[in-house]
C-alpha cells in the first residue's frame, strides 16, 4: 500500500492439527497483519480463526480498496475472502474490523462473527475435538476461497473471487 507506506500478508494455522494437543487461541496464527514497510514493525494483527479446528490456513489474498462507509466517508479497506467461509473487511490504517459475513450460507463451524469483539461464535457440534465426530463441517479444510485471486470493480464497488463448495467429515 503506497499510499501507507504498509504492507498486508496473512499467518497459517497452528500445528499440530490435533486440537487437543494445543490449548489457547495460537496467537498470532490465522491472523491478518498489517506493518511499516519501512521498518517491519507490526501496525496491526486481526486473527480470524482463533485456535484453528479445522486447518483453514487463512494466508489468501488481500483485496485493497477505496470504498463509502455507511456514514458516506471514504474509507481504505482491506477486505479478505478467508478459507473459513467468511469475507472480512479491515479498515486498512488500523486494522479495525469493518465487516465479517458468511460468503456461504452453508458455512456451519460459526454462527457468526462478533463484531464488537471481532470473535467467531462457534457451533461446538462442528468442532473437531478427540472423541467427536462431526459429519458435514462447511467448509472443508481447502476453504470455500484458497489460494485463487480476486478482483475489485471500482465503478460498480465489487468483488471478484471464485468459491469452493466442499464440506468435509473429521
């Protein structure tokens, strides 16, 4: 981003994949960071699947964009079609999370995402913990959006990005 002076890159899943084998949120995998191209230093980091289940690897591409907020200022924003099924859009200076939804409606290991506190709100029937087996998980763990690229129209303000639909047994 020239115009901040920053640069965007997604973190990956923690491992082992076992769950059970590592407590805690995993910070700072699956996390969205935002640094200082000229020092390296971290601006911000928003992480998008605390304590990775299901190996959604959340390293795909980040869209920069130029877009009316609902107040109908001009924001910069960084929005992120992630392999858990969820589009999110940062505002791009601060790393405040704008927006969060489902790119599927059949993405079933959430709820939803808070966005007061910017947490998935899982559905523990889809968890993939020792002793649990969870049929139909959406999405599967190569994402509805992998590792494809996407597009931004900014004459018609949308996005551009190809879907996986697989769901997957664990």
């Amino acid at each position: 981003d020239p115009d901040l002076e920053m640069f965007y890159y997604g973190s990956g899943n923690p491992a082992p994949w076992n769950e059970t084998m590592r407590p805690g949120d995993n910070k700072w995998t699956m996390t969205i960071w935002g640094r200082d191209a000229d020092t390296g230093l971290a601006k911000f980091g928003y992480q998008k699947t605390p304590h990775d289940e299901w190996d959604y690897a959340g390293v795909n591409v980040m869209v920069l964009s130029e877009q009316k907020d609902k107040d109908g200022k001009m924001r910069k924003l960084l929005t992120h079609p992630d392999r858990n099924g969820i589009i999110y859009t940062l505002d791009r200076e601060t790393g405040d999370l704008v927006s969060a939804n489902k790119m599927d409606d059949t993405a079933n290991w959430l709820t939803k995402v808070d966005l007061e506190t910017g947490l998935p709100i899982r559905d523990p029937e889809f968890s993939t913990r020792m002793g649990h087996r969870s049929r139909d998980i959406c999405p599967s763990a190569m994402g509805f959006h992998n590792q494809g690229m996407a597009s931004y129209d900014r004459d018609r303000q949308q996005f551009y990005f190809g879907i996986n639909h697989l769901c997957m047994d664990w």
